[in-house]
C-alpha cells in the first residue's frame, strides 16, 4: 500500500474513477434527461482532478513550480465553476 502511495499510483486510479464518474453521468443525462448537465460537470470535475494531479506530483517528489501550477490550475476552474453558477 505504501508503494501505491509513494509511486503516484492511487492517485492514477482515483482520476480513472473521476473519468468513469463523468462519463457515467454524462450518458445518464442524456439517456434519460435526469441529473446534472454535463456542462456543469465540467469545472467542478476538472478542479478536483487538477487537485489530485498536485497531490501526485508531492507525492512523487516533484519541483514545488509543478505543484503550485497544477494548484493554481485547480483555482481557475473551481472561480470558472462558481461564476457560471452564480445566480445574482
């Protein structure tokens, strides 16, 4: 377990579910109109997948330049996700 951990591993699998979730989401909205829109999916998906790409990369010992980017990436969309769903 510590060798999924150190290696970056666990991560890779959690952004694989992260893409499964999306997908799976995506085809319920459509097949049936229910749930949440796929555009609305999008920034909140993508800061958290931003987010665990930082993680992987402190836990692979990567520079700190990498991790502040991938951090900062993980900002923009989660400040795109909150003005697309402001309602003033």
């Amino acid at each position: 377990m510590a060798e999924l951990f150190a290696s970056g591993r666990l991560i890779d699998l959690i952004l694989g579910l992260v893409v499964i979730e999306a997908i799976a989401l995506t085809l319920l909205h459509r097949l049936t109109g229910k749930g949440v829109a796929p555009r609305d999916l999008v920034g909140l998906l993508l800061a958290g997948a931003f987010l665990l790409i930082a993680v992987r990369f402190a836990l692979t010992g990567a520079e700190w330049v990498w991790i502040g980017a991938w951090l900062a990436l993980a900002l923009v969309a989660h400040l795109a996700d909150l003005a697309l769903r402001w309602r003033p």
